[in-house]
C-alpha cells in the first residue's frame, strides 16, 4: 500500500489512512470545533437534520450530537472503513444519527432535505469542489446553515508548525509531519482566495469566508438565501 501522503487526494481511505487520520491527525484538528458553535449550530432550528458530507471516523459529528441532543445526523462517507468506525463510535445515539457511503459530488438526497449541512476537512478530497458545493447547496433548506472547512493551502508557517505539534506522534518527527503536511495536505487543498472564489458562486446570505484563528485550515460559512420552509 503507497504512503497516505502520495496518494492521489481524492483516494478513498482505507483502514490504514482511516486509523492514521483520527490517531494521529484528528486530535489536531479538533480545537477548531468552535467554529461550529459560532457558525453552524446556532441557525438550526429544533429537531433539525444534519448531513454531515466527509463525516470520516466522526469526530465532529461525534460534538455537534453531544451539543444539540435533538438533532438528526446522517454522515456520508466514500470510505467504508471510516463509515464502520464512525457507527461503532455513535452506536450509542441511536438512531438519530446514521451513516452511509455516498459521494459528496452526486448526494442521493431530494432538493432541500436537511435544514444544515457541514463538511469538516473534506472539500479536498471532493472530485469537484464545485459540483460538491452545488450538492450541497441543493439539499440545504433555505435558511438553512452551510459550513466548509477544511486545511488552508495558503496558511503561514507558524500555524501550520502549532498545529503538527499537537499531532498525537513522537516530537522528534516534527519536521516530516511538517513537510508532509504543508506540502501534500494542505498543499492540495483550498486557500484563502480559492475558498473566496468557491463561495462567489454560492446564493449565501451571511457569507464567510475566513482563516481559522490560529490554525492552518479555512472556511466557508453562511446561509442559504430563502425563507425557512416553514414560513408562509
């Protein structure tokens, strides 16, 4: 099996990528749950349903259930190891929250299903970002919150550094992590400017489009423009 690193970045996970991301990488990335507070949960309404599009191993959507205990969560995912464990993780919610594989770029969901969609750290793997974005646009309710984030092809060298310090491996590996990341991680993913242009094409009300304070990751939030559905 090639390295994670070389692989093409839309590969789908296998069980070895699926551990090596929430072992080692997935705990770095976790500080940035905040913006979900921020930007996601408080424009969903109750007893509101979520997809969760690149859910991997469900650590986010792990969060946003413990959050918000009237949610309903669907998470897709391309890998089928990513979707085993995720079940494992959340086989204690019940059935309020499911996963299935699915491809973010052709969404097996009617126009305007959930009333939020989220994407965390996903949009790189996409086959077209555009055609991913489009989905989701599409299945989003009115009103409804979309948020985007994913690793910033543009970020500095001291966030990205912070960030692979708290990468869960020996520090003495600092400088490789390092390299791969700013090179095969974040260097095939989105910057700044891509996530400006990516969300022109969005009908957003409330758009935002920023840097992760302190961490090497952009992203893309607003609202859906429209009136909730349930107005007259």
């Amino acid at each position: 099996m090639p390295m994670a690193p070389f692989d093409p970045i839309t590969a789908v996970y296998t069980p070895a990528h699926a551990w090596m991301y929430e072992a080692i990488v997935a705990p770095a990335v976790y500080p940035s749950r905040h913006v979900i507070d921020e930007h996601f949960l408080p424009h969903l309404p109750q007893n509101a349903h979520i997809l969760d599009v690149g859910s991997g191993g469900a650590l986010f959507t792990n969060y946003i259930a413990d959050q918000r205990s009237d949610l309903h969560i669907i998470g897709l995912d391309l890998s089928r190891p990513q979707i085993k464990r995720a079940t494992k993780r959340m086989r204690r919610y019940g059935e309020r929250v499911r996963f299935q594989v699915g491809d973010a770029t052709r969404l097996d969901f009617a126009d305007q299903t959930f009333d939020g969609v989220i994407s965390y750290g996903s949009i790189k793997h996409w086959s077209s970002r555009e055609a991913g974005l489009a989905e989701c646009m599409r299945v989003l309710k009115p009103a409804g919150p979309l948020l985007i984030t994913d690793a910033d092809r543009s970020t500095s060298f001291d966030d990205a550094k912070k960030f692979i310090e708290n990468y869960k491996m020996p520090h003495f590996l600092g400088g490789i992590n390092l390299a791969i990341f700013h090179t095969w991680i974040a260097g095939r993913s989105i910057g700044l400017e891509d996530a400006r242009d990516l969300a022109s094409r969005l009908d957003l009300v409330d758009e935002n489009v920023a840097r992760i304070t302190g961490m090497p990751l952009v992203m893309i939030s607003g609202r859906k423009a429209g009136r909730p559905t349930s107005e007259p």
